[in-house]
C-alpha cells in the first residue's frame, strides 16, 4: 500500500483513505511511516544527476534513483531486514563502500543514535522493535554502542565506493531529514570537473549494465 500511495504521489490524507478502501489501518504515529510527500517526490526528481536513496526512520530502503543502484549496486534483489542499510552494515552485508576506522565509528554511532530516537518516536512500530533486537543479539558492536548509550548524528561525510567497472569512485554523502515523517534522504555528490563528476556522467549512461 505504501508502494502504491508513494507510485501515486498521494497526500496524507489520500494515503490514509486509500489504506481505508483496502481495509487496512493507515500509518498511526506509533509506527514509522513509509510515505514519501508529493512535494519531497518534486524534490528527489529535481536531483536526477546526483546518486540518491530515500529510507524511512528505521533505514530500511524505501527508494533509490538509477544513479544510486549503478554506483551502489542493484538493490531489487533485496529482502527483507536486507534492505535496512543499518542491518547490512551490522551484519557485515555485502558493499561498495569502504570506510576508515573514523568514518565507522561515526557511521556506527548515528545509526544506533537514529534508531534509538526511532524506537522512542515510533512505540508501537514492532517492526523496528524486531530489529533493534535482532540487531542486538546479532552484532556485538551495536549491542555495545546500544548500552552504551552513545552519542552521535549523521553529518557530511566522504565514501568511496569500489565500483566494478569504474574502479574508486570517491563522493561526498549528506543525509536530510525530512520534518514529520522522519524519511531519510542521502544524497551523493561531486565538486564539478574533478573525476567523480565525470564517473557520475558515466554511470548515468551505462545503469546497472556490465561494461565489456
């Protein structure tokens, strides 16, 4: 239902009477919410040139532009707890990106600060209350950062990401977001005329494809 209320760029409003006609309940403000707004939907259009995903206050993948899966790699195969990016990271999912020991401990510190503030937000998401203990029987370095009560927030950062074809492609990363619903927008980008910007009008071209 979500899928089909973000396809159709509805409203709020228009979401939750959807969810009414199907007979669901609609999103409460105890559960986390999937709905992209219209209005964030213009604005992740307007950005076609830059490497996007869209994630909800959990950080399960909501939505990527074709740049982000050529750079990133293809995420429709993804299921499940594999499409939260913090659940890939924790549990050493398969990536592209490489981090300095720096980068992960900031990395590391925002997601168990972001969803620690989720869990507080959202009460009755028993979806995100599943991860966080999964998350915690799974992966030591969460369950310690978890106790820990640790402090930290997703700020600019630099990534590079080992593209098969491309080799290092180097990008800055900046995470948005978005007020009322919590959606998380990380968006990649370049300085113009330096070599990721050229990367990026190459990949814009070939997609997900294999180069021979």
């Amino acid at each position: 239902m979500a899928s089909l209320a973000r396809a159709l760029r509805l409203t709020e409003t228009e979401r939750d009477h959807l969810y009414l006609l199907a007979g669901q309940a609609p999103p409460t403000t105890g559960r986390v919410s999937r709905h992209v707004p219209p209005s964030v939907q213009r604005l992740l259009d307007q950005l076609q040139s830059n490497p996007l995903s869209v994630h909800d206050a959990a950080w399960n993948l909501i939505a990527c532009n074709r740049l982000w899966a050529a750079l990133m790699g293809d995420p429709s195969g993804w299921r499940g707890k594999e499409r939260n990016i913090a659940w890939r990271y924790f549990t050493h999912l398969p990536t592209r990106v490489t981090h300095t020991p720096e980068q992960q401990t900031r990395l590391e510190t925002a997601f168990v600060c972001d969803l620690r503030s989720s869990s507080a937000r959202y009460p009755n998401d028993a979806h995100l209350a599943a991860l966080i203990t999964s998350l915690r029987s799974t992966s030591e370095r969460f369950d310690d950062l978890w106790a820990s009560h640790a402090v930290g927030f997703h700020t600019t950062d630099t990534k590079t990401v080992n593209h098969p074809d491309l080799g290092s492609v180097t990008v800055d990363c900046d995470t948005l977001t978005v007020p009322g619903n919590d959606l998380r927008i990380a968006i990649c980008s370049a300085p113009p005329a330096t070599t990721t910007a050229d990367q990026f009008t190459l990949l814009g071209t070939i997609g997900t494809q294999t180069l021979t």
